[in-house]
C-alpha cells in the first residue's frame, strides 16, 4: 500500500498553498485589464495542481488513476469552450 | 508514467479484461474476495470516477459564470465588490488548513498513529463548522441587505455556485464524522484505512472548488 512523503512534506507544501494564496489576493489588487481573469485562473490552477500531486497523492497513482483524474478536465474544457464559442458566435443574440 | 504506458495499459485492460481481474484467495472459506491491495485501489479507482463528476456538476456553473460575466462585465465588477474579500478569505485559509490536516490524517493512519488521526479528523470537521458559520455570516448580511439569489444574474450565480459547495462542505463533514466514529471504535489500522483515504479525497475536493470560486467570484472585479 501506498505510503509516501512525510509529516514535515505535507506541511511544507501548506505553506507553500499559504504563498499562493497570498498571490491570489495580491494579484487581485493590480488592474491587468483583460488579464485579471486568465492571472487569476492560472494561480488557482496551480493551487489546484499542488493539492491534487500532494495532499490527493495523484503524485504517486498509477496510469489509470492519472487518466480518471484528467479526463474530466477535458470534458469541463468542452463543456465550457463549446457554450463560450457558441454564446459569442451568434448572429442574433 | 508516459503518455503511451498510460494508453497502452488503458487499451490492453479493454482488450484483455479478464487479465483485471484480481486473484482469489482460494485458501479462504471458499468465499471469493479481492485481496486488499486490489479492493483498495479499485476503491479509490471508483472515488476518483465519483470525483469527477462532481467536477462536471460544478462545471455547469463555471460555464455560466463565463458566459455571463463576459455579456454583463459591470454587473460582475459591482457584485465582486460587493463581497467581504476578508471572510472569503479567512475561508480559503481554514479550507487549505483543513485540506493539511486531513493529508495527515491520512498519513497517521498508515502508520497506526490513531491518536494522531482522531485530533486531525476533529480539527478538520472543526475547520468545516467554521467555515459553515462564516458562510452564514456573509449570507444574512447579504439578507439583510435585501440581496438574494434573484437580485441579479451575478449574485444567482454566487448563491448557486457557493450555495452547491456548502452542501459539500456539510456532506463533507458528516462524512468525516462517520470516520472519526469509527475511529473511535477501532475500526481502522495501518491494514485498513481505503476508507479514510476515500473520505479524505472527498475533502480535498471540497477544497479544489473554493480555490476556484473564491478568485473568481471575490476577487477578479
């Protein structure tokens, strides 16, 4: 069974979540114009990634886990992509 | 794991499903059943599937949220602002702080340190009460404000995406205290602990979600 890292790893990779949180809210008082919402994602996704590698130990599945956790990222991307591309490709709103 | 080792073992187990199946312990009873190795990692197979869904029923949201907040960018800017950045968060805090200590939680158990679990699973479910009361702080102040979840489409959207992920958080800690009962009864070991590890995904989930909602709906104004 699967038993990796150490107490002193997982706290390491809180505070480095604790960082980007501060990212998060630092980020957010600078104007990037078109660019807030993309800055914004890109820091929660790496957020995202910390916690699914580490705390969620995808870091250490196999094959087939790693293909369970990453086909519905591809599905929400057509899901949004598809309703996005279709609300501002219309002729009449 | 390479791209191609992840798809050939994805293919050779759709071609040869029989090679899946688990050995049997014929030693036993003669009753059939999984070593644990296998029901372990079938389990989290299953939790990991049950995961995604749940990313799908959020993904609905996330795609209104885009399309509406790019048709009505000042009603979007108003709302944001109009959120407590503060408590928002406080809140990420106690979800990443929770999320840790259910990782050790997680880890104790491997190593049979159940006191160690049952102050992490206390911590964590008391982190999620927290979190539930600041929620409800935000909400009625919102109340009182007269703004409810039809005042506009941007505030339908907060209620809704916050409103399904508070009923994770509840359903997370009921989750957790059915663990940390069982716990106490000495069900679990360094031999059995699927479940906790099971549970313990659920509440990284919960804390996954916030991690994209917070921004978006408090902070990108």
């Amino acid at each position: 069974m699967d038993n990796h890292g150490s107490y002193k790893s997982l706290i390491n990779i809180w505070i480095l979540l604790m960082f980007l949180t501060v990212v998060t809210v630092g980020a957010a008082q600078f104007d990037f114009g078109a660019w807030n919402v993309p800055i914004a994602l890109i820091i929660a996704s790496v957020k995202a990634g910390v916690v699914a590698l580490h705390f969620m130990h995808l870091k250490h599945e196999d094959g087939l886990t790693w293909v369970f956790a990453s086909y519905p990222l591809f599905l929400l991307f057509l899901l949004i992509a598809f309703t996005v591309t279709d609300m501002f490709s219309r002729v009449v709103n | 794991m390479g791209f191609f080792d992840v798809t050939s073992k994805v293919l050779k187990s759709i071609a040869y499903p029989s090679e899946m199946v688990p050995s049997i312990d014929t030693e036993d009873d003669g009753h059939h059943h999984f070593d644990h190795e296998t029901e372990h990692s079938g389990a989290k197979l299953g939790m990991w599937l049950f995961l995604a869904t749940e990313l799908l029923l959020f993904g609905g949201l996330f795609a209104a949220y885009a399309i509406y907040r790019a048709k009505y960018p000042d009603m979007f800017q108003h709302g944001s602002q109009s959120l407590n950045v503060v408590l928002g968060t406080v809140n990420t805090v106690i979800l990443i702080f929770s999320s840790l200590t259910v990782a050790i939680a997680v880890k104790a158990i491997q190593e049979n340190r159940i006191k160690l679990v049952k102050i992490m699973l206390w911590i964590t479910i008391i982190c999620a009460a927290i979190f539930a009361v600041n929620k409800y702080f935000e909400y009625s102040y919102k109340f009182n404000l007269g703004i409810f979840p039809g005042t506009d489409i941007f505030y339908s959207i907060y209620f809704a995406a916050t409103g399904v992920h508070m009923l994770h958080v509840f359903i997370g800690m009921a989750v957790l205290g059915v663990l940390l009962r069982k716990v106490y009864k000495g069900k679990y070991s360094k031999d059995n602990y699927t479940a906790i590890e099971i549970g313990g995904l659920y509440w990284h989930l919960v804390d996954l979600i916030w991690i994209y909602l917070f921004p978006l709906l408090y902070l990108v104004g």
